[in-house]
C-alpha cells in the first residue's frame, strides 16, 4: 500500500511542475491529481495489453510538467556543485529515469484511492505547504506538498508522505555515494540502473 501512494505521490510530484501560473497552490495540485487520476480509472488502459499506452501516458503527463533539472539540483542540494555541467545534464536525465522507472508500475497498481487535500499554508508569496490525505481502505496517509513560485508559476520541489522527505531520502542515498567516490561513481551507479 505504501508503495503505491509513494509511486502517486511522485509521479504527482513531477507532473506539477508547470501548471498555469495563475493557478494557487491548492489549484495546481487539484489539477494535478485530477489529471493522473483520469489515466488510472481509465477502464480501457487497466487490461493487461494495454499496460504500455498508459505507462506511456502517465509518463507523458509527468514530463510535460517536470522541471527535471530542478528537481535534480535540490535533490543534489550542495552536491550539485561537484558535478560538472556535463555530469549535471546526465544526472537529471539518469535520475528522471530512476523515478520513473522505479515507481511507473507501482502507480499502476493504483485501486480508486482518495486524495483529499486538507489545507495550504504560505510561507510568503513564493512558499507554499498543500496538505493532502490518501485515503485508501479506511486507512488515511498524510502527504504534505512543499511548492516554490518561480516567478511565472507554482512548482512542487518537495512531498513528505507520513512525514517522510522524498528530496531528503534520495538526497541521502546520493550523499553517501558521493562521500565515498566520485561523480562519476555517482553516475555510474546510476546507468547501472537505469540499463537493469
């Protein structure tokens, strides 16, 4: 269960990215869900030979809104630095594959849960909280939605589900394997991956 909603909430993640700029931040994660949530109930993409067209449609919906490289910077944090631009353009694209691939079949498993958004809190005019709780089963699993104005538009840069960081989790796995090696190492894990 908690993989499934992990595997929502990423793909909610990335494919809020770039909604309308006049959107608030409760709107744009409403769009959001609604917009995935459309692809899963489709009966038509649940039969099992269609398995591909709707991994390719969710995939489609996360990339027309993703900020692959930001996501990639705030993930990295300080890290970031340590790459070259190359290596910085190689991590963005390899980590984008990670996250779908990881978590693209998961989503598929989804079974009519609820998302309910609960509240939003602004820090200021470019710092937002969108509280939301997925309700699946009669068991309800908090999932806050950190999100930054760029200036043209509301964008998602961080989900905590039950209180855990999706940013801070991966951003630690990437620390350790920079702390202990290089980027290269780095991104060669990553291609490892990416080619299983």
């Amino acid at each position: 269960m908690r993989k499934i909603v992990c595997a929502l909430v990423v793909f909610l993640l990335i494919g809020m990215a770039g909604i309308a700029s006049a959107a608030e931040p409760t709107q744009v994660i409403r769009s959001a869900v609604d917009e995935i949530l459309v692809i899963l109930r489709d009966p038509k993409l649940k039969a099992p030979d269609r398995a591909d067209e709707q991994r390719q449609r969710i995939a489609a919906v996360a990339e027309k809104f993703m900020d692959k490289k930001r996501f990639a910077q705030i993930t990295l944090g300080r890290d970031w630095r340590k790459l070259d631009p190359k290596q910085q353009e190689e991590f963005t694209e390899l980590y984008a594959d990670l996250v779908e691939k990881t978590y693209i079949d998961r989503i598929r498993e989804y079974t009519d849960e609820k998302v309910l958004i609960t509240g939003e809190t602004k820090a200021n005019d470019n710092k937002a909280e969108v509280s939301t709780v997925v309700v699946s089963k009669g068991k309800e699993i908090p999932v806050v939605y950190r999100m930054y104005n760029d200036g043209s538009r509301w964008r998602t840069y961080d989900v905590l589900v039950e209180g855990v960081s999706f940013v801070m989790n991966y951003r630690s796995q990437f620390n350790d394997i920079l702390a202990k090696g290089s980027p290269e190492s780095l991104l060669r894990q990553l291609r490892q991956k990416a080619s299983s």
